[in-house]
C-alpha cells in the first residue's frame, strides 16, 4: 500500500494506541536503503525517514499528563549577556548542511532492513543541501532532574518543550540537533564514521512480563556515565540512551505535528545524527523518551520554536 512515495510497513500498537509505522522509498542516489522490520522491533523503533517525509498518516493517541517540572531556575539557565552558555551547555557555532550523504562500507544487518546499521562508512561525507550558519547553546546531557540518578524520561514534544521553557530554553530544531551531533564534518555517529559500543545502544534484553503483557525495561544509563558516548562539540549521549524530541522546522508535510524523535535509545536502532522518528504526535511519550534544550545566545535568535 502506498501513499505517493510511501510505503506502509506495519502496523503496531504503543502505549494502548494505535500507530502506523511507515517508510519513505530510498531517493536515488540515497545510501541506505530501507525496508521491513519484525514488528517486535517496529513497535518502538525509528521509522525510517532519513532524507524523506513524516509518515502521511497516523492514529492520533490520548494526550498523557505531563512530566512534573523540578524547580527549575530560568535565571541560572539562560544565556549569559556576554554571549557564553550556561555552565551544563556547550557552544555550537559553524556551517550545518541542510542535507548529507553518507556510504555505508560495512553492514552490521541485513541493508534491506529499514533499521539496518552501518558498522563502517566511508569517511568522507557529500554535503548536498546548503551551507548554513548555527549559533547556539545546548544542553552538554540529557536532562536529569535534580537529585536524580537517571536523566529524565516518559517525556513528549510537549512536556519537553515545557519543561526546557521553565529553564528559559526551548527544545532544539532538528538542524540544532543535527549539528551538534555531526559537526562540520558530517559525522553519521557523533563519535565518529564506524559504529562502536560507547553509547547506550544495541541493548538486547529489552522486554519484561508485567501482569501477562510484555513491557520494555527501563535501560537507561546515567548523563556522562559513557564518556566516549560524546559528539565534535563535546554533546554527550546524543546516540542512544533517551530518545530525543526536537522541532522539525518548515515540515508542512507533518501537519500539525512537529515533533522528530532523535537519537534512538538503548534499543539496537540506527542510533545516528540524522534519522529521526517522526510517526508521533506531539504528546506522544515513552519510557524512551527524554529531553534535551537549546538556547539561543543575545542577538542569534535563529529557531522560531519557544
Ligand atoms: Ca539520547
């Protein structure tokens, strides 16, 4: 079944509600290419959508309550007057390309798997979009509340909007997140061109019984606990772990949703810079779910999010 250039995959059901998972074709010239996933894996998986469009169509689920906020302090958080971040963001400042291709040289998986992982790409990436100019502060860890262990999850486009507002940020823009993962080099893993075991990915005991229903275990790891888990720009865990809600800008195509999960999470995905989940709705959260801020610095006000 196909809408224009899609192709539905599957169907699952996540969180009591009903999604479709679907899968751009492969343009032309595209290096990885996509296909069908056991359903076990679809129901929490990223639908592919590197390089293509949100899925055309989607069940809608009931909005669940929002995460708590913890006693955030937007005047400790804000960009500094003098231009430099916060002490738990780092700097951002370069050329982002708006659109890469990367060659796959060594497979971990079947290709024609729509999560297949790349173990080794060529080094080198093809910038085939624009160059454009990013500034901008951004959360060096996953958020983790105060007094917490573990960086916060269950979280959605909203809650994590809200929650990064409260600190006097924002959620990032997909470009924002993009970039900080990648650098200027393009980078497919923010740690580098071949895929290694130093982020929280590729868990494989994933799931527990809980009163007859299968339920995914709570894998998470601590912020900074795997430190060559860390992107060009020193971002730490951006592959792997939690899931990542940002802002996928000028997205008509994925009305009214603006969410595109990035990063993946503990599960074996393909857990790099440029994929994105965009199958959800803007309240959509998971135990997977966790939440990363931007910020813009006095005088770079470049994301129309707030
Ligand atoms: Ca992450």
């Amino acid at each position: 079944m196909k809408w224009g250039g899609w192709a539905v995959l599957g169907v699952a059901m996540v969180s009591g509600g009903l999604w479709l998972v679907a899968s751009a074709e492969a343009p032309a010239g595209q290096a990885e290419p996509i296909a069908a996933a056991p359903e076990s894996l679809m129901a929490a998986a990223e639908p592919a959508t590197e390089g293509a469009e949100a899925a055309p169509e989607q069940a809608l689920e009931p909005a669940p309550p929002e995460a708590p906020l913890s006693a955030p302090n937007p005047a400790a958080a804000s960009p500094s007057a003098d231009g430099s971040c916060p002490d738990e963001m780092v700097l951002v400042d370069g050329d982002y390309c708006t659109d890469v291709r990367h060659t796959c040289r060594e497979w971990l998986d079947d290709p024609k798997l729509p999560y297949a992982r790349c173990k080794v790409y060529e080094p080198v990436a093809k910038c085939v979009g624009k160059r454009v100019a990013l500034k901008y502060c951004i959360d060096r860890h996953e958020y983790t509340a105060p007094g917490d262990e573990l960086p916060l999850n269950h979280q959605s486009f909203m809650s994590g909007a809200k929650l990064c507002k409260a600190q006097g940020k924002r959620l990032c823009s997909e470009q924002e997140w993009n970039f900080a993962c990648e650098g200027e080099e393009m980078r497919p893993y923010p740690y580098g061109w071949e895929r290694k075991p130093v982020c929280n990915q590729d868990q494989e005991d994933l799931y527990t019984m809980v009163k007859g229903r299968q339920q995914l275990k709570d894998r998470r790891k601590p912020a900074g606990e795997l430190a060559e888990c860390v992107s060009p720009f020193g971002v730490h865990d951006l592959a792997g772990n939690l899931d990542e809600p940002t802002l996928r800008e000028g997205a008509t195509h994925n009305y009214p949703f603006r969410t595109a999960l990035k990063g993946g999470w503990w599960m074996a995905a393909r857990n790099r810079c440029r994929p994105a989940t965009t199958a959800h709705d803007d309240h959509y959260e998971g135990i997977q779910v966790g939440v990363r801020c931007c910020a813009d610095l006095p005088g770079e006000d470049q994301s129309p999010n707030g």
